[in-house]
C-alpha cells in the first residue's frame, strides 16, 4: 500500500512539473523598431512642423510612432512638458497610429481621415470604431512623469484602439513599403491630419503606394460630405470623406499633394 501511495506521489509530482512546463508563458521579445522614425526624429519634426500654419487652434501636440505589428516605439510632444498639450491626445494619437497601421496594407493605405464617413451608420464599415478597443491597462499605466519621454510606458506595448477622424496615417519607406504607422493628436482633428501629413514627409516616410485619394492624394483627407438633395442627410460622394472644420483647413488639405508631395524625400 505503502508503495503504490508512494508511486501515486511521484507520478503526481511528475504531472505538476510537466503541467507548469507546458504552461510557463515564454518571455516577450522586445518590439523591433529598427525601421520607423526614433524618438529624436519624431519630435524633432514633430515640433517644427506644429510651429508652421496648419489652421486650427495652434495647439501643442502629442505624436506616437508605432511598427507593423502595433507595437509603441516613440511617443513625444511638442511643449515644454507633458500638460502644455491636452493630456487625453497622448492616448488619442497612439490610438491614430494603431489604426492606420491596422487598416493599411502594402499596396494600399488608409488614413484614419479616411474612415469617418465609412463608420458612420449606413457607411461600408459602420461598426468598426468598435471592434478594438484601446486597452487602458496599457494606455494608463506606468509613471506619468515619463509620458512623452523616450521611456514612456507606451513604449515596446500593443495598445489597440480604432480612431475615425484625422491624425493618423501608415509610414510607407523608400520602395513604398509599409512599416508602420504615425498619430497626431492636440488639435482639430483637419489640423492633426496636416501635421501627420507634414510630419510624414519631413521623415521621408510618404512612399504610399495608393489610396482613395487617387494616384496624387492617396490616403489624403477627403472633404466631400454635403447634404443629400432628396433626403438633406449628409453623405460623402466618395464613401471616404471626412467633416470640414474650417477654411483654411479645407484649403490647406486640399493642397497637401501639391505642397507636400507623397513620395519625394524632403531632404534632397
């Protein structure tokens, strides 16, 4: 009896080492972040791009670079500290990054200003605001005396989220490929666009291949939402389009392909 109790033990013994084998989660490897802009190089253009004219409010911004697989690889500001931009915009901007990244592929990218009228209801995506929820473990832990530094607990998580209004745009490198992706957040959402779009381009990241923007504008905001005549419900012609928030914006947008180009390298 004694013996078989013993054997029981061993074998018992035996099935738990085996079991804690088999269940021990094997360790996260570090987000490679090898080919999107660094944290010096975001902020760098970050900052000078907020002090040209992009309409809006003039706001501070915040700007979150993330790789193919979502993964957080900068978050920056433009102020002197972290409260001199609105603080809900750090969450906002890696939450743009995500989306454009997780709805652009290599041969054709989709900016969030792209998916407004799309979301809304009765639009060909209607519903997909929903689908990934950012995930505010993530988004709100860590210290908040590092946000915006190159240690912000941002850094090396998935933070999810689906954003629907402009700021976010897919990195496209040299030989349009697709690396990952920018968010821009602190202003009116027409404004965070053109700053992502200038942004982009300062670091040579705007090989997009193509878009519904067409061969010129490619992932570029689309203002054409009016009112129906038959029914007065506004809708966008193109299933794309985004709402205006003010003149200059509407013109400033418009120009972006002819002003700041897609594919050409603004340090040659």
């Amino acid at each position: 009896m004694l013996k078989h109790s013993a054997k029981f033990m061993a074998l018992l013994a035996l099935g738990g080492s085996i079991f804690a084998q088999t269940t021990t989660p094997t360790p996260p490897t570090a987000a490679d972040c090898s080919l999107v802009p660094t944290y010096t190089a975001l902020k760098a253009a970050l900052t000078a791009v907020q002090q040209q004219k992009n309409s809006g409010l003039g706001f501070n911004m915040w700007g979150t670079v993330v790789n193919r697989d979502g993964f957080v690889c900068a978050v920056a500001f433009t102020g002197t500290a972290r409260g001199d931009q609105w603080p809900g915009s750090r969450v906002i901007s890696a939450q743009k990054a995500n989306t454009a990244n997780a709805f652009s592929v290599p041969g054709f990218a989709l900016s969030t200003a792209n998916l407004y009228a799309a979301t809304q209801n009765g639009g060909s995506l209607f519903g997909l605001q929903f689908s990934n929820p950012v995930d505010t473990s993530v988004s709100y832990a860590g210290d908040a005396t590092l946000y915006g530094q190159t240690n912000d607990p941002l850094v090396g998580k998935q933070i999810g989220g689906v954003n629907v209004f402009g700021g976010g745009l897919a990195l496209y490198a040299t030989g349009k490929k697709l690396v990952g992706a920018l968010g821009v957040s602190g202003d009116t959402s027409c404004t965070d666009h053109i700053i992502a779009w200038k942004v982009r381009s300062m670091l040579n990241m705007s090989y997009v291949p193509a878009g519904v923007g067409g061969a010129l504008g490619g992932d570029n905001m689309i203002n054409d939402i009016a009112p129906d005549r038959g029914t007065g419900q506004l809708v966008s012609a193109s299933g794309f389009g985004h709402p205006t928030c003010d003149a200059t914006a509407t013109s400033i947008t418009a120009g972006l392909p002819a002003t700041t180009p897609l594919g050409v390298n603004p340090n040659q």
